[in-house]
C-alpha cells in the first residue's frame, strides 16, 4: 500500500507526457497559448469572479486550469507530484508570463511546502480518488485557507464511479467505499483523452469516497458547508456509451433514453 505513492506518480508522469503535446486536443494547449480560458462551464458558473484572489490549485496536473485561474486576476499557487506535470506547468508558466508558482511535491504535504494563506482552494475534475484518506485531505485544506477563505471542489460524482464503464449498462462494479488499505488496483493501457499513445506505467491505484465522507471530512476540519451540487456532465468520457455536449466544450452526458444519473458533483465551503 505505501508505494501507492511511486505507483500512480509513475503512472501520471506518462500521462502528463501525453497531455501536455495534446494530439487528441482534450487539452487545448495551443489554444490556451493563443488566450482562451480553458476552465469548463461548470467551474465558471460556480467559482465567481476570482480576481485579486489568492489560488492554492492543488493537484493541478501541468497547470492549464492554475494558469486559466491568473489570467482571470488570481495569484496562483499549483502542487502536483508529478515532476514531468511541474516542469510542463513551469513552462507554460514562462512562456506566458502568467502570475503563477508550481511547487512539486504530495498534496499531503501541501501546508508544509506552500507558504502563505489562500482565499481559495482550487480542486477540480479527478483528484480526490488518488487519496486513501480524504479527512486529512480536507485537514490540508483548511490549513491552506485564511478564515473566510472558501474551498472549491469539483469532482466525478462518485455514484457514477461505482459502475463499470465498459458495460453498455453500466452494471455496477466496486463498493461505493474503498478501505484505505485496500486500494482499487487499475490497469488502463491508454489515457482518458482519446489518445492512442501507451501508457508505459499501467497501474494505478485509487479509492472511492461517498460523497457523505467528503462532505462530513470538510466539515471536520472546520469549513462550513456553502453549497453542494450535483451535474448531468462530467469533463472526460467516462464511458464509450457517453456522447458530447452539443455547444458546450469539452463536457460529456449521457445518451438520450439512459435513465439520468449524477455524473458529477461539486463543493463550496468557508475557513470559519
Ligand atoms: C486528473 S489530474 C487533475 C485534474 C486537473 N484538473 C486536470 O485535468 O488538469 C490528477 C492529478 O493529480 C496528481 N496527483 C495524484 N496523486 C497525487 C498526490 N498524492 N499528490 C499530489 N498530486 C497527485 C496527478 O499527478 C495528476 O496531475
């Protein structure tokens, strides 16, 4: 179990590779280069005007959203594990000039190597399942927030988790709780953005947080609860049966006649 670490760091440096050349263009690299905002239509609806803000982005990949977040007026912060992420956040970084740090390192750690406190933390679309304990990921959170400072999180909604992706069904599949010491063990040998390049590092491990344990590990770590939500859409194709949203980017629903689901959820919480 301890080496899940080394595990999926291994498994997300491959990734990050295939991500930031973007030959599938899930990613619009070239054009967030050009200047288009790269957030979803969900997390901007939902995270308001961030200008003069201070941003702690945590697992923030190779830092596209962090980046969307300065040009939009926030002084960001991103922290990822994955070192080919970080050196691919810090170019973007200097190649636009934007207001933003990357520091490398485990989002446990993320107190101990980000200084300062945060108007607002920044988690969004496939973070949380790479943690065993979610109460002292929310622990990490408040201590990165000043009082007032708000938590924004926007995931896959666990529910939609549960189910096989590659039944035409969706049967379920995994216990909609994973013990911490007895991680989903993954083997995936392409990414999730349609690419056709192999994943050299297949493995993975992950974990299942109802969403009553994200909410009570907030609240347990001092943030009072603003908003909870939960979305027909999710940003990636979790299942070949999804289609694209017609006129929204990069967002996923299901089909017309499969019974509606919540496919994503999102939550807003204040440092009392
Ligand atoms: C799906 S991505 C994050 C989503 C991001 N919004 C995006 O799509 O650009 C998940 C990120 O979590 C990072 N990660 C996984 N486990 C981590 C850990 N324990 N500490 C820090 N980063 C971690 C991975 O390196 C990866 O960049």
């Amino acid at each position: 179990m301890d080496d899940y670490i080394e595990i999926n760091r291994r498994n997300w440096n491959d990734r990050a590779a295939i991500h930031v050349k973007d030959e599938a263009g899930g990613y619009r690299v070239q054009a967030f280069l050009d200047g288009a905002d790269n957030l979803h239509d969900i997390e901007h609806a939902e995270i308001g005007d961030v200008k003069g803000l201070r941003i702690a982005h945590l697992q923030c990949h190779f830092g596209i959203d962090t980046l969307c977040l300065a040009r939009r007026g926030a002084s960001c912060v991103g922290l990822d594990f994955s070192p080919v992420a970080i050196a691919a956040a810090r170019d973007l970084q200097a190649r636009t000039g934007l207001d933003a740090q990357f520091v490398e390192g485990n989002v446990y750690d993320a107190r101990k190597l980000i200084s300062g406190d945060f108007d607002m933390v920044y988690v969004t679309w496939g973070a949380i399942g790479w943690l065993p304990d979610i109460r002292r990921w929310a622990k990490v959170v408040s201590a990165l927030l000043k009082p007032g400072g708000r938590l924004y999180l926007l995931e896959g909604h666990p529910s939609l988790m549960t189910l096989d992706e590659k039944t035409a069904e969706l049967r379920p599949a995994y216990d909609w709780r994973t013990p911490e010491d007895r991680p989903l063990v993954m083997d995936e040998e392409t990414t999730y953005t349609g690419d056709t390049a192999k994943l050299a590092h297949t493995t993975t491990m992950e974990w299942l947080h109802p969403l009553s344990d994200v909410v009570n590990a907030a609240i347990g770590a001092g943030l009072r609860i603003d908003a909870l939500n939960e979305h027909e859409l999710l940003a990636w194709q979790f299942a070949p049966l999804m289609v694209p949203v017609e006129g929204r980017r990069r967002m996923w629903k299901l089909p017309d006649g499969f019974p509606r689901l919540p496919l994503a959820f999102s939550l807003m919480a204040t440092k009392s």
